[in-house]
C-alpha cells in the first residue's frame, strides 16, 4: 500500500499542476484505501478545491434522524465526491422529524432538498417492541404495529404536499437477540416478526407513493454482522449507536440511492475476457484450459458472469472490449459450456489488438451514448490506468487480485443500481444486442433497399392512451437527437392537449425481424382547419435512419389530408443535439416559409406532393382504429 | 513522549480541525483549538479509533483533553495488547 503522506503530498501536486482528473483519481484511491473519518476532512477539503474542475452532480441532502449521524454525514460527503456528486447536508434536530415534516415552513422544507433521509431506529420509534417486548400481549404488538406504520403513512402524505424531494425511508432493525431467545422463531407472536410486518408495510407504502423508497436497514446491519455493529456504550452517551467501522455500510448503502436519484449512473459495462469472464488466456490455454465451470476455481468466474446477466437484465448494456485474436475468443463465448453469458448478451464485441482506451472509444460511439455513461471492468491494472488516463469521464472497476472477490465488486457498484424498473429497461439490454446483429445484417446487403427491405419493419400508430401516457412524455423529455422542436412534456400536458379536440398526440411502436422496439416515436399536431401544423415529432435513437421516421410522416400527411387540411407545417428548432433531424423536412419537399433566431418553418402542400410523403413500401405500416377522436375514451387521461 | 505517535495522532487531529500539523502541539486541546466543540470531539475519537483500531471507554474520552493526554492514552492502551 502506498504512504498515504505521499499520497497526499502527490494530490497538492497534481493540484498545483492543474491536473484536475489525476488529483480526482488520486483522492478516490486514497480514500478507498482509508475510509476514515480524518481522511474524510482532507478529501472533502481537496474536493471543494476541485469542484469547478470536475463535472460535478450538485445534491441538496437532508437527513431526518432519531440518533448522532453528523460523522456520517461527514464520510458521505467524501464519499459522494469521489463519486462525482456535490453533496449539501442538512442534519435536522433529534426526533424531530414530525414537526420538520408536518410544518411547510419548517427547516427542512426551507433547505429545499433534493432528498431526504428519514432515519429513525426501532428503539426511538417502537420502544416497546424493542425495550418490553415480553410483556405485551399480541393485541398490544398488533395496535403497536398498526400504530407505526400509521405513522409513517402520516408522515409520507404530508411530505408529498410540501415537497417534490425524493424521500428515502429507513426500515427498522431487529434486534441482536430476539427477546424470547430462540422460541422467538418458533411463535406467531415474534418480535422479529412484528418488526418485519412493520417492515413489509413501509416497502407497500414506498410502492404505492411516488419518489419514496425503502431502505433495507436490517439487511444493511445484517450485510456488516450485526455483533459487529452496535456500539451499545456509545449509543448511551452519544447517541451514537454503531461502530466507526460500521459507518461505511451505511453510507454506502445511501451512496447507492443517490447515484440513481442524481443520475450519476453508467448504461453500459464493458468487459475484458481473459482472467475477468474466464480464468486464464484463451489464447495460450485453449478451450480445455481457461478455468470456467460450476466448482473451484472456475466457479469465481461463472459468479462474475452471473452478477454481469443481473446486471443485463436490469438494462445496463453488454460489451466486450479484449486484446484477443477475435476467432480463438468467439469461438469460447459461443460454445464454452461454462459460459453464462453468450452472443446475444453483448451489445458491441471490440476483440482486437487495439488499444483498448481506442476501442472503448468506438463502442460509445456505436452504442450512442457518451463515455460518462460507460463503466469498464477489466483484471490488468495497466489497463485499468490506462483508461482511466486516456479517457477520465469513464467509470473504470479495477478487479481484486483474488477471483473469489470478483462478482462482489461488481455487485458493489453503485453506478448501476436503479430504484425503478421500466418495461423498456429491461428490454434494452436485449434490444442493443439486436442492434448489433441488425449492423451485421447491413455489412451483407448488397443495396441500402435491400437492407431495410430484410428488417421486415412494421409500424404501429395509435393515439397516446392512458396506459402509453408515461413512456409519451419520458420520450419527450429523454430524445435528443431525431427531434424537431426538442420540446419537451409532462405527463399532465399531454394529457391535457390530448383531450382537446384541436390537438392529436400519437405514439409509435416499431417491430422488427430481429425484435420488438416497443414504444419509440412521438407525434403531435395542431389540426387546424386547413393547416395541420407538428408541435412535436421525434424518434428515439435505436430506430433512426431506416425510413421509420418516413413512414410516420406520411401517416401524419395522410390524417391531414383526410380532415381537409391543405398545408403540413412545423418548426425545425436547431439544439446542439438534433442535427440527425435537420434535413428532414426539407428532405420530405417542404419549403421554408419563416425564419427566426430559433429556427425555421417549414410547409407542404399535401395535394401537390403526394410521391414524397408516401410510406415506404418495405414498411408495414398498421394504424390503430382508434385514430378517430371521438373514440378516444379522453376521461381516462385525466391525471 | 513516543515522538512517532504523537506525528500520528498530530496530523489526524490536523485532519479534523483542518489544519496544518504545524499548527497542533502537545499542549493543543478544546481551549485553544477553535471549533473543538463536543461534535468535533467524537470526530477526533472516532478517527483515532479507526487509525489505531482501538475503542476509547466514555472514561477515557472525557480524559482525552489534550493532545499530550491523547497519546499518553493511546500509548497505554496499545502497550496493553498483547504482541504474538
């Protein structure tokens, strides 16, 4: 291990050299290394320094508590700045959290947090349960229980009208010893199990509200080793109830809820193959010789695989980035019988004799996202270095010398943890994976035709429902680059201009030979008497430049022309993102007919122009029946 | 005085206080340290715990008045531990 006086003495240099990021790296290793709260004061003091520098996620943080947290909230404001998040902490009064949630002009609300923690503990809140249990009857547990977590409903209702913060909730511990020993698991009147009801119920709650979440605080204790956690001396004078050690499970867990709510998450995890997927080198080793299989030593590597498809299956995407002769290494992830993962779990295969910072480069680039948002995980600390080096925004997981750790760090990471779970997230692993087959698929074609004719495209458009309603306005937030005007919508907008009789908002799902896209084009028209003019009108990247965006126009151009309209019209407003979209009404015949600062707007005549807003011929395009309004149950769509 | 242990428990006393290990003396302590209120103080106890992987009684906390008595303390308490 490194003299941490060097260290330190290595950071002021990189300071004073401006070498913003080689400081940063060289703080989040010190700090991993010695996690302590005196390290803590000198990273946050460095990091304060570095905080214009560096791109930095700001975060209003409150913690509401019924014990000591303030160290805490010192390790975790180290922490979080080593995760690239500037943390402000607001620790309120002990137990005083009704009064804080209950009046809209307390601290709390007048701090405007962009999260809160509500961090209460079994003894502060349930003392009876915890301190008595032995002498209530199960009537007693029962109102206790039912008392609680009234409680807490209380508190999350009035929290949800003064503030739009996150809201995260503690559960509640059980204790070192249950209070009936061991007979405590053998009765339905169990003081574990009064304590897990309680439990169960704050998850249903954190269900049933929006922007509040659960954590698993006796999963946290347990995760630690509960003997080793409780300081019981310290709590009696301080107020304190867990030991230093102990301290950096739990900020950690609350890491693992800010990097979801602030964004600060990777999409992609690039993998090295050898001694990372399998034990060994595929190119020396051979087939029979890496380690991979369900008993030691090749089970550490199959754990790493599965923690990887988890991991998939939560969205993140798949690649493989691995200095390889690409035939010896496609040759082990396609037929290997200890492979877990396989072809079709990785969005972009680089098995070359690249660099690898190079090859990371590509793989951002053919997966469309930026390189802040890539993780690379790799067992050669060269490597690592060197990525870290070339490409700072990367998240780079250095593996531990010992495989039986491997799957744990990668399950530790904090990038890739999400606190909710959309359809098209789960989806998307497969769906970049597709892609990619698809981009194969294009190599073999012999005309670009022929290319979108082997898709097998279909289109489906249908009027927004109240059940398409929350992917319409997250792809009116989320598009940036197929987007004309980039303007964006709240759920409740839309609905509202839906169930206006001038206005028509439609959705379009796409499908192809290779799979089902989902939900991934967005329409909306002011349908005027005799012009039809288009206030919105984009595609999420997975489907542009195959004509999908053709065919949604004719069907545009079409409705127009059915309800009489003679003219189609809409801005083009240039953002620094939507270039893939600047073309493309002038690309469909339109004319400009105004121009401003912001854009210009472009106009057809739907009679004189009939051939260049035709449908494609190698695009089934299907219309939902529902497309006339009056059908349209619009009720339903009030929010 | 153990002068190796005293630069130990100088520089995290200095990490606390953010300060430089210049400005901590011997004689440092809550009179003469701005800001080393009671919050402070179990800042300071808590990294020294996690430094030398210790645990400091409530007695002992509250003896734990300067920087000398510091590492009178933690002199003690470490010679206490049996070497293997």
């Amino acid at each position: 291990m490194p003299d941490p006086r060097n260290q330190r003495q290595q950071i002021e240099n990189y300071i004073t050299r401006e070498e913003w990021f080689a400081a940063r790296d060289a703080l989040i290793a010190l700090w991993q290394q010695q996690p302590s709260p005196a390290t803590a004061n000198f990273v946050i003091a460095r990091f304060e320094r570095l905080r214009e520098r560096l791109p930095m996620t700001l975060c209003r943080l409150a913690i509401l508590r019924s014990f000591t947290v303030e160290p805490l909230a010192l390790l975790l404001r180290a922490g979080a700045f080593a995760s690239g998040i500037d943390l402000t902490v607001q620790v309120g009064d002990f137990n005083a959290y009704p009064q804080e949630i209950f009046n809209p002009d307390s601290k709390l609300y007048r701090f405007s947090p962009d999260v809160v923690v509500l961090a209460i503990q079994t003894r502060d809140i349930a003392p009876e349960l915890w301190h008595s249990f032995t002498s209530l009857s199960p009537d007693d547990v029962n109102a206790e229980v039912n008392r609680i977590t009234a409680s807490f409903n209380d508190w999350i209702e009035a929290f949800g009208k003064n503030s739009q913060a996150h809201l995260i909730l503690h559960g509640l511990e059980t204790p070192l010893f249950p209070a009936q020993g061991a007979l405590d698991s053998q009765t339905a009147h169990s003081q574990a199990t009064a304590i897990q009801t309680i439990n169960r119920e704050l998850q249903r709650l954190a269900g049933e509200h929006r922007g509040v979440y659960f954590l698993d605080y006796d999963a946290v204790v347990a995760r630690f080793g509960r003997s080793r956690w409780h300081d019981e001396r310290r709590w009696l004078t301080m107020r304190l109830p867990m030991t230093v050690d102990a301290f950096t499970e739990l900020t950690g867990e609350w890491l693992r809820f800010l990097h979801p709510l602030t964004g600060r998450i990777c999409k992609a995890l690039v993998t090295d193959l050898d001694n990372t997927l399998w034990g060994g080198v595929i190119g020396e080793d051979g087939m029979e010789g890496i380690k991979l299989g369900a008993e030691y030593p090749g089970a550490d590597f199959q754990s790493l695989q599965r923690a990887m498809l988890d991991l998939h299956r939560r969205g993140i995407i798949l690649a493989v980035n691995s200095k390889n002769n690409e035939a010896d290494a496609l040759t082990a992830i396609e037929t290997h019988p200890g492979m877990i993962l396989r072809p079709a779990h990785f969005a972009a295969l680089r098995i070359n004799w690249q660099d690898k910072a190079q090859n990371l480069r590509e793989i951002a680039t053919e997966l469309n996202i930026g390189l802040d948002a890539i993780a690379f995980i790799d067992d050669n600390p060269a490597e690592c270095a060197r990525a870290r080096q070339e490409l700072p925004e990367v998240t780079v997981i250095e593996l531990p010398k010992d495989s039986k750790d491997y799957a744990a760090t990668l399950r530790n990471c904090a990038v890739f943890e999400r606190l909710t779970l959309s359809a098209e997230d789960r989806e998307r692993g497969r769906h970049y994976a597709e892609q990619r087959q698809r981009a194969e698929l294009q190599i073999g074609a012999t005309s670009i035709e022929d290319f979108y004719r082997s898709l097998e495209q279909e289109v489906m458009i249908e009027p927004v429902t109240p059940m398409t309603l929350a992917r319409t306005a997250q792809l009116t937030q989320k598009t940036n680059q197929f987007n004309l005007t980039t303007r964006r919508y709240s759920e409740q907008r839309i609905a509202e201009i839906a169930g206006n009789s001038e206005w028509r908002v439609y959705t379009a799902s796409v499908k192809d030979r290779f799979g089902d896209h989902g939900l991934v084009g967005v329409m909306i028209a002011k349908a005027e008497r005799n012009v039809w003019e288009i206030d919105a009108f984009l595609l999420s990247c997975r489907v542009i430049g195959r004509t999908v965006e053709t065919a949604l126009l004719s069907f545009l151009a079409e409705e127009a022309r059915d309800n009489g309209a003679r003219q189609l019209q809409g801005w083009f407003l240039p953002t620094k993102k939507n270039a893939p979209a600047n073309s493309f009404y002038r690309d469909h015949a339109f004319q400009v007919i105004e121009e401003t600062g912001d854009g210009k707007l472009y106009s057809v005549d739907l009679q004189l122009q009939q051939s260049q807003l035709a449908c494609p011929e190698w695009i089934k395009l299907q219309v939902s029946a529902q497309t006339n309004k009056e059908s349209l149950h619009l009720e339903q769509l009030t929010v | 005085m153990n002068s190796l242990l005293f630069e130990r428990v100088r520089d995290i006393v200095a990490d606390v206080f953010s300060l430089s290990p210049d400005q901590i003396s011997t004689s440092s302590s809550p009179d003469n340290i701005e800001g080393w209120d009671s919050l402070q103080h179990l800042n300071v106890v808590l990294a020294l715990e996690k430094e030398f992987d210790l645990q400091f009684s409530p007695e002992e906390i509250e003896q734990m008045l300067s920087v000398e008595l510091i590492v009178d303390l933690i002199e003690e308490k470490l010679a206490a531990i049996p070497t293997i």
